[in-house]
C-alpha cells in the first residue's frame, strides 16, 4: 500500500481530488460529458517555466513570442543573481501583448527580497494583457504591493482572475486590497482566490462585506477563501454576500476555516435564497458536528430550490446521523435531482455500519439526485462496502464512484464486490475508481470479465501491488475480442510486465482508448516502454490523446525509446500530451523530437511535421524538454492552426536573413504585397519584414 501522501498525489492527478479539503483545486470532475460548465474558465494555456538561469524563454518573451501566453517564475536562485536579468524580465512583462497567465511562485529559500518584489509589481501594474495572474508565498510584511499594482487593476480590461496565495501578513494589507481591488469602479473579476492567508474572522468579515458591495459584484463566479480561520462573523457576511440579488458567484471554496453548527445554519438558509451556486467546498470543518451536517441536508439539500451540482465535504465529523442525513437528502426533487449531485466524503472515518447502510438508500433508488461519489481514504470494512455496492447495483442512476485507498478492506472483500456486479443485470457506472487497495489475481479476473460488455468509460486501477504479472495478463486476454470501451485508463505502480504490456498496446486501438497511464510498473524497460510508441502509428487507428510512461526511479526514456516515439508521432494526429518518468535524453533524442513537430528540410515538410502534441512533462532530473524542443511544443500550443503553421515557417525557414531575398527573388511583383503582408502579421514577422525591405529596395520606389 503506498504512502498517504504518495497517494495523494496520485489521486489528485487521477481527478478523484484526494486532498481536495487542503488544496485550493476544481472539485469532482467526472467524465460525463452532458456536465455543465461551472464558473471562471482558466485560460487553456501552458505556462512556460522561466527560472532565472532560462535565457531562451527569457528572449522569446522580450520578442513578443505568440507561443508564450503563460509565464510560471519560479524564484530559486539567490537574490543578486535573479536582479541581474529582474530587468530584463520586467520589461518583458511590460511589452508583452500575448502574456495571458503569469504565475510567480517564491516557495523556496531564499525568500525575494522587497526590492525585486516592488520591481516585478511595478512592470505588472503596466500589462495590459494578462487575464490570470496568481502570486503566492510572498512576505508583505515590509511591503504594501496593492498601491503598485492599482494601475494594472484599473486599466488592464483583460484581467479575469486574481490569486493571492499563502502570503505571509496579508491581514494587515486588507484594507489595502479592499480599496485598490474591489473599490477601483473598473473591476470585472470572474475569480478571487485569497487561499492560505491566515486573513481572521474581522477581516474576512470586511472583505466579504466589500465584494457584497463591489460594483464589478455582477462578473464575479468564483470564491476561495480556504484556509483562513473564518468563523462565525465571517459567514454571516458570506450569508449576506449570497442573498445579494447581484451575486452570480457559482463556485465558493472554503474548506479549513473556523465554522461551526451556527454556520452551517447560516450558509444553508443564505444558499436556499441563491439561485446561482453550483459547488461548494465544505471540507474540513473541524468544528462541526454530526448536527450541523443534518442542519446543512434538511435546510438546504433537501430544498427543491437547491441548485448545488457538486458538494465537497471532504475530511468532515459527519458521523452517522449526518451521513443518514445526507442519503435522505439525495431523494428530494426538484433542482437536485433534475441536474444530479457529485458528493465528495473523502477521509469521512467517523461513519460506522449504521451510517452507510442509511446512506446508502439514495444509491439503490432510481429517483436518486446522487451521480458521483468519492470514498477515497473512507473508514470501510468488507461488509460495509458490501452494503455500497450491493445498493449501487440497484440503481441506475449513479455513474462515478471512487473507492481509491480503501485500508480496510480486504482481497476477500473486493471479490465479493466485483461478484454482487457480476450478479446484477447491467453495470451502469461511467467511472470506477478503485486504485491503492489490496485487489488480487482473483478479484481483477472477476472485474475485467464485468469489463468485457460493460460501457464503463475510465477505470482506475493503479497500484494494485498485489495482483501478479501473470494476473495482469489474464484480465487483458478476457478482454481480446470483447465489446469494452474503456476510454481512460489508469494502471500506473502496478506488476504489469513485458508479455502484459504487448497484450494491452494491441488492445487499445480497438477500445478507442484515450487517456493511458501505465508509469510506475518496474517489471517494464526500455523495450516495454517502446511498445507504446507503436500504438500511436495511424495505422492502428489509435485514439490515444494523453500518454504516460516510464519509471520514478529508472533512466528507461533513452534515446532509443524517443526516437521510437519520435518516428511515430511524425505522422500522428491525436496524442496531445506526453508525460515522461525516468528521462536520460540526450540532445540527440531531444533533437529527433524536435524534428518530428518541425521538419525544416523544405516548406512542404514543414506542413506535414506533427502539429498535434501540445505539452511534454519530465518527472526526472531532466526538468524541463530541452532546446527547439520546448519551444515547439509552446508553438503546437497555438490554437489557430494556420497562425501555429505560420510561425514555425518564419521561425524555421526563414530564420537565417539570408535565405529571405533568394527565396523571395522569384516571386512576382503582384504577389510581394500579400508576402509582406503575411510576413508583418505580428511582430514575429517584423524583424524579417524589415530585412526583405532591405533585400528590395526598389519596392520602396
């Protein structure tokens, strides 16, 4: 079994949010597709990582690179070092029209100091392009930044999302943020996330009572608060902030604060009134009892005007009352049962045998509101998982489960489970999440033999340590020939050798599959990784968008296995996204890559290179894709094809000022004025505009 915090992570990156109630992170996510969109949507950019030694994305942000929307500044390098090139990179942000993300991390030691953090405020009060910028682990002691930055609030007409996060006496600078922020007439913020800033009851309370007031009120959808000892003065300005007809807020985070029964009675009484709530994150209340979760589903839940779509009650004293409480909600009508309900009751230990047999009733009533159900890290035994899945298998209604982590639970106990779904007459869930548990050879057979004429969608069953190779290869043979269509699938940390590996690549093309992640199982090598490569050649018809191979611990990704895979992507057009554990790439493998999204031998190879894979993530020394590279991925990134083809053309064969008066002497004289045109699109073009000017002097005549 893995560690809690391995598991977490791992979790978390499943999507099942393992430590949802501690981490400012999007809630339940299930792959329903008929599930609507819930408030501020972040930028789908990649942001560029520029430390302070990164000199090439240093220079593509002060060309003004279209490619670099998103800008991540991890501040690691001592102080003097990181003022030598802080000028350079103010300007930078202070140029840039296509900086839409800017994330400034100052985690690590050594802190920055006031003067570079005044330096870097003062070139992002003078952007007018950034639409999400996000600050955190900031010492404000000595320093008031909201001053610097009014300008940015005021002017900047892009600006969607501020986050200031685990910002050391940002209490003190409330008053500050207050004015500068919400008070500023122009604000037109979709998100405010203050998460981590210790801000107190009083000072919440003057917050909320600010934004209730804001003029910008009407925009804004997203809140978290996280983590910041509000208590009871607090939530009743929160209550009041939520009756406010001009409230539009969709989603309110505010796990591990100070709330208690009273305030579960205020926010649920203030949340019947609002029409616009669609999550809610409640987790870690410690201060709240198995009553007041009963006060929150009779007042609120079981209201028919209720509009919550996803509930996060992670890490809570729901006890047995409150979970009994809960499942008898689940059976209103009304908004709850027209849209259906994600429940989060991760590390919910205090209910016992009585509490999930209560609860449990919403799961066998085809009537049931409840659609998605996260157990992870729950306290239960054989028989009571017995009890879920025996009421699950009577419903129709529910489509994710997640039972990741379950210690209690024995082989014994999941055979069991994987029999009373053999037995029932259709398996209707859309997603079952079942990693980190003691599953053996027997009780995966049971489960892929289910799987073979199911519809289930994504099945997580990563580290699974005590299935046996020769399991893993018997539950991929029951599915040969199968009608399975399982479209994400996590198997990583598990016994999957290289005999299983061959079986599961040929298998899935034919499931349609997605999404696979298969790092972590350490029976694989070099050759095992290779066979993944295969899967992405068109001839297979292959699906496959998102890709994840390779060892923690090893250096399996050499260049032999990159280059397998480098020859397969050229003529791909699905895989978006490649995740690589174990890297020992040499600018050799690094350069094969590079080849395949561009290859510069002519203008028509150029055209044909792969223009699909997006993003490229190193868990390994490596850190970061290296060279031409890195800098294609963030090309590939551009969403308007023809612009992403563009820039690789200029950036690649037309680069070298020389190539541009021969390759334009033979074009005639009515169509130079579009290839100029073309050329000067933006300012990626303007420097070899210029030098095909020089190069034809007489079209200046």
């Amino acid at each position: 079994m893995a560690s809690e915090a391995k598991a977490a992570s791992l979790d978390g990156r499943r999507g099942s949010n393992a430590s949802v109630s501690l981490n400012n992170n999007n809630g339940i996510q299930c792959d329903d597709d008929t599930h609507e969109v819930v408030g501020y949507q972040e930028p789908d950019i990649e942001c560029q990582c520029q430390y302070p030694a990164d000199d090439e994305t240093l220079r593509r942000v002060l060309a003004n690179d279209p490619s670099i929307a998103g800008l991540y500044l991890g501040l690691v390098l001592p102080d003097n070092d990181w003022v030598d090139r802080s000028e350079q990179l103010c300007e930078a942000i202070i140029k840039s029209v296509h900086l839409c993300k800017l994330n400034i991390c100052n985690n690590l030691s050594p802190l920055m100091s006031t003067d570079v953090l005044k330096s870097l405020c003062r070139a992002i009060s003078l952007n007018r392009s950034i639409q999400h910028l996000k600050m955190s682990y900031f010492d404000l002691t000595d320093v008031d930044i909201f001053p610097i930055l009014s300008p940015f609030f005021e002017f900047n007409h892009n600006l969607r999302c501020i986050d200031i996060s685990h910002a050391k006496n940002f209490p003190e600078r409330i008053p500050s943020f207050i004015s500068t922020v919400l008070q500023s007439g122009s604000s037109r913020l979709e998100r405010i996330v203050l998460w981590s800033n210790n801000i107190g009851d009083d000072h919440a309370a003057n917050l909320l009572n600010a934004i209730d007031s804001s003029s910008g009120l009407s925009h804004l959808s997203d809140l978290w608060l996280g983590c910041n000892s509000i208590g009871r003065e607090g939530c009743q300005a929160l209550g009041d902030l939520l009756e406010n007809p001009q409230s539009k807020i969709q989603r309110l985070k505010l796990c591990g604060n100070q709330f208690d029964d009273e305030c579960m009675g205020i926010l649920a009484c203030a949340l019947v009134k609002n029409s616009t709530m669609k999550e809610l994150d409640l987790g870690s209340q410690k201060s709240v009892t198995p009553t007041g979760w009963c006060t929150f589903s009779s007042i609120l839940l079981s209201n028919p005007n209720c509009s919550l779509t996803t509930i996060n009650l992670a890490d809570n004293l729901i006890g047995d009352e409150g979970a009994i409480s809960l499942g008898n909600s689940m059976l209103t009508t009304g908004h709850l049962k027209r849209k259906g309900v994600y429940l989060d009751l991760t590390l919910s230990k205090s209910i016992t045998m009585a509490g999930w047999q209560g609860f449990s009733t919403c799961l066998s009533n085809n009537g049931s509101a409840l659609i998605g159900l996260n157990l992870y890290m729950c306290n239960i035994s054989d028989e009571m998982a017995a009890v879920i899945i025996g009421a699950t298998v009577e419903s129709s209604s529910l489509k994710s489960l997640k039972m990741p982590m379950i210690e209690s639970m024995t082989a014994a106990g999941w055979i069991q489970c994987f029999r009373l779904l053999a037995e029932s007459d259709e398996f209707t869930l859309d997603e079952f999440d079942i990693s980190d548990n003691y599953i053996d050879d027997v009780g995966a057979a049971i489960l892929f033999n289910l799987l073979a004429n199911s519809t289930l969608k994504t099945l997580g069953i990563a580290s699974n340590i005590s299935i046996t190779p020769a399991g893993w290869i018997a539950c991929f043979q029951s599915l040969v020939d199968s009608d399975t269509t399982v479209k994400t699938l996590w198997l990583d940390g598990n016994n999957i050798d290289y005999e299983g590996a061959v079986l599961l690549s040929d298998l899935l093309p034919s499931f349609g599959t997605t999404h696979l992640d298969i790092h972590g199982n350490l029976l694989l090598s070099a050759n095992g990784w290779s066979l993944f490569a295969d899967v992405l050649l068109p001839e297979t018809g292959s699906e496959l968008n998102h890709l994840c191979i390779g060892n923690d611990d090893g250096n399996d990704i050499d260049d032999h296995v990159v280059t397998r895979f480098a020859s397969a992507l050229a003529r791909n057009t699905s895989l978006q996204t490649l995740e690589l554990y174990g890297v020992a790439i040499s600018d050799r493998g690094w350069s094969a890559l590079a080849n395949t999204l561009c290859d510069n031998s002519s203008i028509a190879s150029i055209c044909n290179s792969n223009h699909t894979l997006r993003a490229c993530w190193l868990y390994s020394d490596e850190g970061l894709p290296r060279g031409l590279f890195s800098s294609l991925l963030q090309v590939n990134s551009i969403k308007d094809k023809a612009d992403m083809l563009r820039t690789k053309i200029i950036m690649h064969y037309f680069s070298d000022v020389g190539n541009i008066g021969i390759v334009f002497a033979h074009v005639t004289v009515t169509t130079l004025p579009d290839a100029i045109a073309w050329i000067g699109r933006d300012r990626l073009g303007y420097s070899m505009m210029c030098h095909l000017l020089r190069s034809f002097p007489s079209m200046l005549r």
